[in-house]
C-alpha cells in the first residue's frame, strides 16, 4: 500500500495478534489506533470507509463509521460462516455492502441480510504482475501442475505469525527428518516470512527460502492452514496441512466452529480433497506418511490430488478482483 501511495498512520506487520491472551495484550495499542482513526476522519471528511479483514478492529471502526453517516465497504468478510454467526447480524447493520472473496461467502450472508457481493481472489490478481510481492520471488503462482527442480522437494509452510510459527514448525521439522530418513533423496526448505526474525527458525535445522521461492522448488507441502492453501492450490502442489493451538484455545474453538474442515480448498471443493493433521492428530510421523505419497510423481494419490486442485483453482474464477472492488468504491464515493 506504501508503494502504491497510500498514507499509512500504522503498520500491521507489527499488530497481528493470534489468542485471547495476546489479544489482551495489545489491546491498548488497538485502542488508541481506533481514537486516532475516528480523529482522522472528522480531520479529512473521510467519506467511504475501506476495512479489510481483521475484524476484531474493523468491526467497532465499521460501527462507529455508520454512525458518523459514512459509507461502509467490508473487503474480505470476516468468516463468520465459519465461527460467531452473530457477527453476521453486526455486518447487516454495521455495512452498506460487503465484498467477498471466497463464491459460497457471498449466499451465506445475504441469508442473513447482508448486502454480500463475490468479487474473486486476489491471489488471481497476482498472476503476471510484475510489480507484485510474489514477481520478485521466482515462478510464484502458476499451473497446472509445472516442471520443477530435479529432485524432490519439501515445502514446509509454517505461517507468518511469531506464535504460530513457535508452535507448529517444530513438528514441521521433526517430520521432515522424518521423512527424509526413510527418503534420503528428499530435500526440505522452509518458508520464511520476511518480517519474522531469524531466531523464531534457528532450532529447525533445515534452509530457508522465501515463500515464493519455496512454492517454485516444492514437489509436496506441508502447510498451516490459510491462503497459502490456496497459493498452493493455484500452483497445483499436493499438500498436507497441519495446525495446533494450545488446549484452552482449541476447546474454545471447538465449541464455536460451524464447519467441517479448516481447509480452504477443502471448504471449496465441499469435500476433502487434502489431508488435515489439527491439534492431537498433528504429530511428525502422521505428518510425514501423510506427505510421502505426494512426493512420488507416479504416486495415484498425487495424482487425484492435482487433479482436485485443478478444481478448486477453478471454482475461484479468474484475475480482476482489484478493479471490481476499486469499482464498488467508485460506486459509494459517486
């Protein structure tokens, strides 16, 4: 957003929080983000307001908009068909329109009185461009199914927050040596975030990449859950996915997902076309027998898995996800 121009009065890099307790934590900064925002507003005349996602902030923001008489535009809708169902209830009353990201978003909310519009992924965005993050990173997105290095390689995608990446990649790790002991030829790379320290990655033993140079290299991911399911969908790489939280945090989950699965080419496809290894299930040897197969070019259980990501590629529709939205604000600033 820098480099498109865009005056930042915060950077969210440094703002992600996962759990209740660092939520908590940070509220204070949060909290004086919010008074400084509605300053900001009443300053500028601000007319249109743009949240995008993270909704345990742009929810109160959005409030607070409506009664200021602004128009509200909500891209990337909290998930709500997932957990808090009752949040769909604030979205009618708190939104003008909510742009979506995901096609069965859009149905979902408009159930619940929402003005739910589907706009695409802007991961589709991304393909060809040459000024985007990915560009830089070598072969990012692409498909189908694409000629990679000799060799087999591992893509080990454990997040991009601090706490995920502390609880998950350890496991990531184990079950990469794992594997690489009963498949010597195997190489495994992890996916760095740019902004995380090197520190979080010192204990894993294994090279580290950029997440598109990871995506270009992998024959096989192992994978938290997320949109790097979906990057690697669109790249038509098999993949295993894996999550835990601690135990407070998974019962209170538990006690409030509405869905089946976490996987987004899971929720997409309406079935499970990749394997999910969450909490107690996510151990290093389920990990690796899980990934094993996909390693193996000839293997009939990567070969069905490429095929299913060829069609949940399918179901996102095309690029032009940018311009659909800039054109919803063209609509509410006319």
């Amino acid at each position: 957003m820098r480099d498109a121009g865009v005056q930042l009065i915060a950077d969210f890099r440094h703002l992600a929080v996962m759990g209740a307790v660092e939520a908590v934590r940070r509220l204070p900064t949060f909290l004086a983000l919010e008074r400084r925002t509605r300053r900001l507003w009443k300053e500028q005349g601000v007319q249109v307001f743009l949240p995008v996602d993270f909704p345990g902030l742009n929810m109160r923001l959005a409030g607070a908009a409506r009664r200021r008489g602004m128009r509200v535009l909500y891209y990337i809708a909290p998930q709500v068909w997932a957990w808090r169902q009752r949040r769909a209830k604030k979205l009618a009353r708190r939104c003008d329109r909510v742009l979506t990201v995901l096609p069965f978003e859009a149905p979902v909310l408009g159930d619940w009185g929402v003005d739910a519009r589907y706009v695409g992924h802007p991961l589709l965005d991304e393909v060809g461009r040459s000024d985007s993050p990915r560009a830089k990173e070598p072969d990012a997105v692409a498909g189908p199914e694409r000629a990679r290095p000799r060799g087999e390689t591992l893509g080990i995608f454990p997040g991009s927050r601090a706490q995920e990446v502390g609880r998950i990649l350890p496991v990531f790790a184990d079950a990469a040596r794992h594997l690489q002991g009963t498949h010597p030829g195997v190489r495994c790379v992890v996916a760095r975030a740019p902004h995380l320290p090197g520190s979080l990655f010192a204990g894993c033993g294994l090279p580290l990449a950029s997440t598109g140079e990871v995506i270009a290299q992998a024959t096989a991911a192992l994978t938290k859950s997320g949109t790097i399911t979906l990057e690697l969908a669109l790249a038509r790489i098999p993949m295993v996915v894996g999550y835990a939280m601690s135990p407070l945090e998974w019962g209170v989950v538990r006690s409030m997902v509405k869905v089946d699965a976490v996987a987004l080419p899971n929720l997409l496809a309406g079935r499970e076309v990749i394997p999910e290894l969450l909490q107690g299930r996510l151990t290093p040897s389920a990990a690796a027998a899980a990934v094993a197969p996909l390693l193996d070019r000839d293997s009939p259980r990567r070969r069905q898995m490429v095929e299913d990501l060829g069609e949940v590629a399918g179901r996102l529709g095309g690029p032009g996800c940018a311009d659909r939205v800039a054109a919803h604000c063209e609509e509410f600033l006319a």
